[in-house]
C-alpha cells in the first residue's frame, strides 16, 4: 500500500520518543486515577436507582474508552507500526498498557486493551456489537482500526484482515469495491458515504466522517473512515486509501451518558416544578400573619365577649427549612380565634416531602380547623383525626399537637398524637407539660386519645414545636429548655421566636421544622 500522505505532501518526521513515553507516562496516570472514581462511582450506586449516580457511572465509562484508545494510539506510535494494524505487535506493548490496570479489575473487559486481544475477540460472536448492546472486550474494540485502498487504475482493493473482521468478513474474502461498499451500509447513512467518496475523488477532498455498516450476521457497527486522496505524478488521483475505525462502542458509551444526563435533567426539572407547588400549596395554607398576633382579638367573634386583662395570647411563629431546602415538608403551625373565645393552637408534621406532604397537610390543618370551630375538644378531635387518616387514600403517619386555650379561666386543654409536648416556661426555667396518652395518627385503627389541662398565668410562655429543630425530639427540647433565661426574659412571642431562630437556625436538619410560641400578656399580681 503506498504511504499515506499525498504525493505532493512530504512525509514527516516520526515523534521523539522521549516525548511519546512522557505522553504515555501521563495517560497511565489518569486511568489510575479514573479506575479510583470509577471504583467510588459504582460502589456509590449501591442498587439504588438514582439518575445522578447513572449519569456519572456512564461518564466515567466513555471516558475509560476514551484513555484506552488514546493509551493504545500511542504505544502504537512508540512502536512505529504500520498505518495499516493488522493485529500483530511487539508483545512488549502489552505489559506497558497493563501497568495501568488495577489489578483488582484484571476480570472487567474494559482493562483489555493490547492489540492482540482486539484479534483475539474480533472473530468471536461477541464481537459484534448489536445497536445499543456492548460486546465483550469493550476496550479492544475501540481500538480496533483497519485500513483499505481502492486502486483507481487497476482496480484493486487492498483490505487489512483487521478491516475485514470489524466488517465481519474472513480475511480470506478480501475487501469490498466501492460499489459493493455501501449495500453493506445503513440506507440513512449511504447519502454520507456517497458524499465523501465523490468529494474526495472529485475534488480530492479528505474523507473524514461516520457510517454504520449491517454485517452479515445482522451485528451493527458504527465506523469512523478517514483518508485522503493518493495521487499520481500528473496530478490525477490514481487510489483512495482510508484508516476505518471501529466506533460502535464509544459511540454507545457517548450515548449513554447523553441518555443519562437527559433522565437527570427531567428529574431535576420535575423536583423544581413539585418543589414549586409545594410552596405555593404551603403559603396558601399557613397562617398568613406575620410578626405578632394577639388572640383573642378585641374585636372578634360576636358574643364571644372580651377576653379579661392578662389573659390574651401574644402569638408569633417560625418555619425553619431543611438543610438542602430541596423539598418541602408536611410540617405546619396554626393559632386561630374560635366562635366561643377560645384560641385553638396546633402543631404537627406529615411524614415525606414534597406535594403529597403539603397537600396532606393542607387536608389535616383544614380538618383540624373545622372540628374545632365546631367546638370538638382536642381529645375527641386527634381520635377523628386518625379515623380520616384510616379512610384516606394516601395513608400518612402524623405527630401532633392540638390545644385549646380558654382566656376566661387561664385554661390549656391539650392533646398529643406521638409528639413532643408544649414546654411551659415561668419564672426563668421551663418543663415539658405531662402528656396525655396518643401514639401517631395513621398508626392503628380505633387509636383512644386522652387530653390534659394546665392553668397558665400572666407572663407565662408556652413553645409548641415539631421536634425536628435538632437531630431528635429529646435533643430539641433539652436545647430549648437551656434557652430558659433569654425566652422568659424577652419583651414579646417575636423576640422569643428570634432567639429559637438564632438557636436553630443554622442547625443541619434533614426535615423542615416549626415553633409556635404562645405569651399570656399581662404581669401577675
């Protein structure tokens, strides 16, 4: 076969080899350094299905691809072999390239990358690839390059046996023409075939381009041919040579990770749309007061009557996010004036996040806001709770906290569903109030729910919260308790709920978090 360079283009001079060693050195190094990603990437999958991890597995895989090919190019070029590899090589080659490999993956194809393994896989059945499946010896194939010449003058093809076998072919069969070339072509891909041949015999443009070529045992390849036009002394094109590289595998590689980052990028712009709706669905739920509330207020129900000196409620809340504020949680905190005077306060939290969480939430806080507007008492109100969560469609486990506060008589009735208790402070120190019996709503049918009663006095402060301001429940309220001096000592519920804000604030919880904090205004006798 002639040299492939034009006949009015001088050969170049071969590359210093001390330069192509420091090339191979740095190549080593990086797939050593890949094969440890790798390593952490597969072991970080861990059986789940999570689009992230499947997108930077396939990464990691084309760019394993990428480094034994490039590894395998330039031992080539070390070596000085032929343009036309036929398979055959130094067998010394093959010990350079496995320095690289981890000895613990010797079994994985991937490390396969010496030329005479591409033979030794080439004539196997697996070594055809069908579109979208990967063959055995992923790395041999990728590095498998045959060459052909087409004489224009006599006619001649001249196909390397490694060409033949990427085709499918015996050696022995010799190559194609170039009119039997493309029936062996995908018809989509024909047209791009046709353009390079006449573009480079016509014009003597260079080939550079892709086709996918059917085999006779129906396997499908996708071939990368380059070339260029080999001329005669006049000037005239007297052959077309070309160097065909089997591709299949990289472009299989290219393709998932293409996949992969598409799935990641619809899952990621599904979570922003839910994340989204839960937010609106949450800002349309909770109580839209800001800052301080008082309740009763002095203009509120009629016939409710005024509530007495030093017996109104100075009421102030919080919503804490999780630390990756990536979903919205079920929890909610709620302080509404009742038809009688009351004030009903509640807190509480549904388990998972997202929309199903909010509009969860939102169903229990309207149902709890009904029953006790229609005067059910926190007791008998958790028991129907739990009888709605038993008959709904999207059963729930829910912690709550359900108080009804009397002005006139200075009384807390409370109950409690699997939830931490309200913590009463007075007089520089705080304690959780005794809790009633209740396990979570949804738990158990027919569940019985018990409440408890505590006369509070002026100056009293009562923190409601969901338990999920630190690690744990007990965790929460014993750091809450520690904050005893500074929460009696505020001036108002907004103070206080500014020194648990700056208490938690920075705090790594994995779910959001609320605390309704509640003063009895006045000062006592």
């Amino acid at each position: 076969m002639p040299s492939p360079r034009s006949a009015d283009h001088p050969a170049v001079s071969p590359p210093q080899r001390d330069t192509v060693d420091a090339l191979i050195s740095q190549t080593q190094r990086l797939r050593g350094g890949l094969d440890a990603v790798r390593r952490d990437t597969v072991a970080d999958l861990g059986g789940t299905d999570d689009a992230q991890v499947r997108w930077q597995r396939a990464l990691c895989e084309l760019a394993v691809h990428q480094l034994d090919d490039l590894g395998r190019h330039l031992d080539e070029l070390r070596e000085g072999l032929p343009s036309d590899v036929s398979g055959t090589a130094d067998p010394s080659k093959t010990a350079d390239t496995a320095d690289t490999v981890d000895p613990a993956e010797n079994a994985d194809p991937v490390e396969t990358v010496g030329p005479e393994a591409a033979d030794a896989t080439a004539g196997a059945p697996a070594g055809g690839e069908a579109e979208g499946h990967a063959p055995t010896g992923r790395g041999s194939l990728l590095s498998r390059v045959g060459s052909a010449e087409w004489n224009l003058l006599t006619d001649e093809v001249t196909w390397s046996d490694e060409l033949c076998r990427i085709f499918g072919r015996d050696p022995g069969d010799g190559g194609l023409t170039l009119d039997e070339l493309p029936s062996w072509v995908f018809s989509e891909d024909q047209p791009i075939l046709t353009g390079m041949v006449t573009d480079c015999l016509v014009d003597g443009k260079p080939i550079d381009g892709e086709f996918r070529v059917v085999r006779q045992d129906e396997m499908v390849r996708t071939v990368h041919m380059a070339g260029e036009p080999v001329l005669d002394t006049d000037g005239s094109t007297a052959s077309m040579w070309a160097v065909l590289r089997d591709v299949s595998e990289l472009r299989r590689s290219e393709r998932a990770v293409r996949e992969s980052r598409d799935t990641l990028r619809h899952q990621r712009r599904i979570a922003r749309t839910e994340r989204r709706l839960a937010v609106e669905v949450q800002e349309a739920v909770l109580p839209p007061w800001r800052g301080s509330l008082r309740l009763p207020a002095r203009d509120g129900f009629p016939g409710a009557g005024p509530a007495p000196d030093g017996a109104a409620l100075d009421l102030a809340a919080h919503y804490l996010p999780s630390e990756s504020s990536a979903q919205i949680g079920g929890d909610w905190y709620d302080a509404l004036e009742l038809p009688d005077g009351h004030t009903l306060l509640s807190v509480g939290g549904l388990t998972g996040h997202g929309v199903t969480a909010t509009c969860g939430m939102a169903m229990l806080l309207g149902a709890v806001r009904g029953m006790a507007v229609a005067g059910i008492e926190p007791g008998a109100l958790m028991g129907r709770l739990n009888q709605l969560l038993a008959v709904s469609s999207q059963p729930a486990l829910v912690g709550a906290v359900c108080a009804r506060y009397d002005p006139r008589t200075r009384t807390l009735a409370w109950a409690q569903a699997g939830h931490p208790a309200p913590l009463l402070f007075r007089d520089g120190t705080g304690r959780p109030l005794c809790s009633p019996d209740g396990v979570l709503l949804g738990a158990t049918t027919g569940a019985a729910y018990t409440q408890c009663e505590e006369r509070l006095e002026p100056g009293d402060l009562l923190v409601l919260h969901t338990g999920r301001l630190a690690g744990d429940a007990e965790g929460a309220t014993e750091r809450l308790l520690a904050l005893a001096p500074r929460l009696t000592a505020a001036h108002g519920a907004q103070e206080c709920v500014r020194t648990v804000a700056e208490a938690f604030g920075d705090e790594p919880r994995e779910n959001d978090a609320c605390v309704l904090i509640a003063r009895v205004t006045g000062a006592r006798a």
